[in-house]
C-alpha cells in the first residue's frame, strides 16, 4: 500500500496570526517541530509529501500565503491549492490519490475543527485509511472552548472514527508513522 504526508493549511499567516484579528495557533513553535519532523520520516521512508494550502490565506497571495517560513519544505513536495474547508473540494487531491494508489494519508496542520476534521472524515469515505497525527494539527481559541480542548477533543473524537472499511487512528510524531497500525482494528 503507498501512503503520503498530507500537511493542511500550514501557511504563515494562519500559523502566527495576521494583522486582521487572527490569532496564532495553539503552541505554533511545536507544531512547526512536528511537522518537520515527520516530513523528514517521510522522506527516510519515500513517502510522497503533499502541501494544501487555502487561497483565503494571505489573500492567496503573497509571504503569508505560503507554507510557514520554518517548515522544511521538500523540493519534490506536491502543493495543490484550495478555495474549501475541505481539502477534497474542488482540488486534484483525490485524484492524486487514486492515480498513486495511495491507501494510508498521515494528515497533520491546521486548523483542527475545521480543515483538519474535514480531511479525516472524507479520507474515509474515499477508501483511504488515515493516522492523524495527535501533536501535529493545532487551532487557535474559539469564543467557547480554548484550543488545547478542541484539539484534545477531536483527538478523542477522531480515534477510530470509521466508515466501514476506512478508519481513523490518532497517534503522535514520534510514533512510525508511516508503519499503519489499522489492521489490528480490523
């Protein structure tokens, strides 16, 4: 089975907030760590690494449009830009996926309750299996729950989420990543 990195709307100016009220993501410097951490498993392992960044970023233009300045952007990386919450809308994502046989998506970024969520749950449902990487995605506060609950939660909420076939696990960066784990839930 192939498998692919997919790291979600890792821009500059959602990582750190901008000029127009948003604020920076939940603990930004160690999400940046993650990432570039498990890109470079990816990269010991082949495994093809895939950008997706959101044109409403940085008005789809510009520094604070692209991936965050600190990640480690590999030069064979794909990027493939959207105009959706999800990642799947409109983007040639699921074709790539298909094209490449592409069974296994480790999905990290941000923003948790929105992208992110989105992402896992449609993964599943196009015959793909995920592992969310648990310390890889972040959000900033919402008017009702801080960030760190709404990380933690979907954390819960999306271990094990299924469609039938296609799961869901949640497990951190410094886990092998790119050695699935799903079968022993089947």
């Amino acid at each position: 089975m192939n498998q692919a990195l997919l790291v979600i709307d890792a821009q500059q100016d959602l990582i750190e907030g901008n000029m127009e009220g948003e604020q920076a993501v939940f603990e930004k410097e160690r999400l940046i760590a993650n990432i570039n951490s498990v890109i470079e498993k990816a990269i010991h392992d082949s495994v093809s690494v895939i950008f997706i960044r959101d044109l409403d970023v940085g008005g789809g233009k510009g520094a604070g449009f692209q991936v965050h300045e600190e990640i480690h952007l590999p030069s064979h990386a794909v990027i493939f830009d959207k105009t959706a919450t999800n990642a799947f809308y409109g983007t040639p994502l699921l074709a790539y996926l298909n094209d490449n046989k592409i069974g296994h998506l480790v999905i990290m970024g941000c923003k948790t309750e929105h992208c992110i969520d989105t992402a896992v749950r449609t993964a599943t449902i196009n015959h793909v299996d995920v592992t969310l990487v648990g310390d890889g995605h972040a959000t900033s506060d919402s008017p009702v729950l801080s960030a760190q609950q709404i990380i933690q939660h979907h954390n819960e909420t999306l271990h094990g989420h299924y469609n039938v076939d296609h799961f869901s696990v949640v497990r951190n960066s410094q886990d092998d990543l790119f050695t699935p784990i799903h079968h022993r839930y089947r």
